[in-house]
C-alpha cells in the first residue's frame, strides 16, 4: 500500500526506519531479466526461421477416385537428397493416403509431380515437411482403425507414377 506522505515530507530518519528511501531493485531487475528473455526468444525464433532449410510449396494437386497427382516445388540451401513427407485426408480428416518422397539435391526450385495413391477420393492434401540427409519430423499417418495404407508409389495397370 503506498504511503499517503510525498518522500520531501518526511525527515531523513522516517525514510530510512520504514524503507521508504530504498530504490526498487528488485522491479527493475525482474523487468531486465524479462526484457533479455524476450530478446533471446526473438533471436532464437528468427534464426531458426531464416538458416538453410528447405522450401517445399505446394503448387497443386487434383484427385481422382484413387490417386491424387500431387505439384510440389522444393528448394534448399544446402546440398544433398531432400525427403518431403506429402498425405491427403478425407472430409473428415482421416488419412486416406501417405507418402514419403525421396528427391535430389534442389539446391535450385525444382518441381516435381507425384502421384499419391489414396483409398477413397481426396479431400485435402498437403505437405507435412521436408528436411536434408535424414526423414522430417512431422506425424505419422493417421489412417482409421484396421485401415491398412495403400502401398507408394501409386501405379495402375498399363499405368505409370507421374
């Protein structure tokens, strides 16, 4: 609770016996710490946003009763194979389709069609992730109960991927 007194009412001894002169150092390093931590999360979120990663868009997809043919460009900064992981969903977000792409080094924007097999029509499809050298951190497939995947890469008699 704050004094009801100003500080230049009081003689020297009241300010010093009810603490009243003291700076409040505490507050303001309390505010410091918070201020740093604020700046080293920024920096933090903006490094890990900005280093070589890979740039994966997708371009376009159009789904058939059994397939979907999936447009993806991909590009990265660094040299090596790219995995990109791709799934399409149905109207209730259930996977119908899952499919993990191995591609060359896209050290340039390449762009790649696939064709995704699926159990029943798409309703959505997108682009979970992809990384350099090693498999993206993305979920799994979510396909419903005693669902088996349909096996990758989709192919079709007198048919061919892509």
């Amino acid at each position: 609770m704050p004094s009801p007194f100003r500080t230049d009412q009081l003689s020297q001894a009241m300010l010093e016996r009810y603490g009243m002169n003291r700076r409040p150092t505490a507050g303001a390093a309390l505010t410091l710490l918070l201020v740093l931590a604020f700046i080293a999360a920024l920096g933090w979120v903006t490094w890990s946003t900005t280093r070589g990663g890979v740039q994966a868009d997708l371009q376009s997809w159009q789904a058939y009763p059994d397939h979907v043919d999936v447009v993806v460009t991909v590009s990265t900064g660094s040299p090596g194979a790219v995995t990109c992981v791709i799934r399409a969903q149905d109207r209730t977000r259930a996977d119908v389709g899952y499919a993990s792409l191995r591609l060359p080094s896209a050290l340039e924007p390449t762009t790649v069609t696939y064709r995704l097999r699926t159990i029943v029509p798409a309703y959505v499809v997108e682009v979970l992730g992809c990384a350099v050298g090693q498999a993206p951190r993305v979920t799994g497939p979510q396909f419903p109960a005693g669902v088996v995947p349909p096996a990758q890469p989709w192919a079709a008699t007198g048919a061919s991927p892509g």
